[in-house]
C-alpha cells in the first residue's frame, strides 16, 4: 500500500524548533519530488517546500524562507523538515506530499506554537 | 508569484444536480492544474491532474477542463459524499500556489 505517514508534530513555544519527518512506503521514494503542505486551522491550504530527487534543488515558499529546511534520506526513505525561529503563524497542520500535483497524502501532523 | 483565484468561495446544490467550480490563474499555467477534495478532519484526496485527467479512482462525474489561465471543474449528480471543499492548484512554476477553496454545501 502506498503511504505517507509524518511524525514530530506538537507544542512549541515561538522562537523554538521542531522536525517533522515523514516515511514513505509503498512507491520508490528516491523517484519524486517530495513537498510539504500546510493548513492553518480553519483556512486553506498553503505550500510549504519541495525538494527533487537527488535533494540537491529544494524551494521553498517567503513565509518560511530561510527559517525552514527541506531535506530527504532515499536509503530511509524519509522526507524531513527542520522548522526554527517557529512563529505563531506557523500553527497548522503538516502534510507530507507525493510529487507536484500531489497524488498521495499524509494523514497530517499538528504544529501548534504558543506560550 | 502565480495567484490562484476560485470562486464562488460557496456553492449551494441540491444532491443531484450539476455544480461548476472556476480556477483563475494569474498567468498561464498551460494544462499544469490540479484539483482536490477536502472533507472536514481529513487530508486532500487529488481529483483532476494536467487540467483533464481523472486520478485512479475517481468517479466519471468528476471532470476537469480548461486551459491557460481559465479552468472549470464539473461535478454531474452530486452526490452526498461530493459535499466538501475544493482546491485548484498550480504546479507549472515555483512557487507552487493554492486557490483559497470553493466550499460545496447542500441547499
């Protein structure tokens, strides 16, 4: 079966830093380009990052440029996001995705920051 | 940055009857246009890729059309599990963007 299943969600206090991580199962992982997707609560969707295949051209959106990082380990088939300077703003849902048009889903870890 | 504009933000249809939801883009974006469905408590489910295409397992009442900048999705005889809200995105450019949703609800 083909899945995403993300992990290290949870409460932060603004200024902190979280990983999330993301193992995928089911698909040759090393073949796609892996995204993350968020979803503040009771808003729309909102693209976070993307990384390629080798992992060596990552993008990422204004809002967490330079605070977020893409990275990904096709021997552990996991996709990773390192999140510093957290804001209050950056309370959502993480969604790991599969490709550019995002055929396969996470089932969504929560981030919440606050004091 | 391509903007993503979806509208009507609300759609209001009886079960089966026909719902047509918009997706603008501020640039063409060629065919690169995907759609999903998002029902409350649950990640986006992919409907339409390459602005056209059916994902495995959706249902023929679905279908997508459009080109450029302009886009529809059609939903023929809604059902009651179709009643959710619909995202179009764009991935022809970095970065990629999301419409901010069409909510389809009951009337």
């Amino acid at each position: 079966e083909v899945q995403l299943l993300e992990s290290g969600g949870g409460l932060v206090q603004p200024g902190g830093s979280l990983r999330l991580s993301c193992a995928a199962s089911g698909f040759t992982f090393s073949n796609y380009v892996m995204t993350w997707v968020r979803q503040a609560p009771g808003k729309g969707l909102e693209w976070v990052s993307s990384i390629l295949i080798g992992g060596g051209n990552t993008y990422y959106a204004d809002s967490v440029k330079g605070r977020f990082t893409i990275s990904r380990d096709n021997s552990k088939n996991t996709l990773y996001l390192q999140m510093n300077s957290l804001r209050a703003e950056d309370t959502a849902v993480y969604y790991c995705a599969k490709g550019t048009a995002f055929d396969i889903w996470g089932q969504g870890t929560m981030v919440t920051v606050s004091s | 940055e391509i903007v993503m504009t979806q509208s009507p933000a609300t759609l209001s249809v009886s079960p089966g009857e026909r719902a047509t939801l918009s997706c603008r883009a501020s640039q063409s974006i060629t065919n690169n246009l995907a759609w999903y469905q998002q029902k409350p408590g649950q990640a986006p489910r992919l409907l339409i890729y390459g602005a056209s295409t059916r994902a495995t397992g959706i249902p023929a009442r679905f279908s997508g059309s459009g080109s450029g900048t302009e886009f529809t999705l059609t939903i023929t005889s809604l059902q009651s599990e179709d009643f959710a809200v619909y995202y179009c995105q764009q991935h022809n450019n970095w970065p990629l963007t999301f419409g901010g949703g069409t909510k389809v609800e009951i009337k």
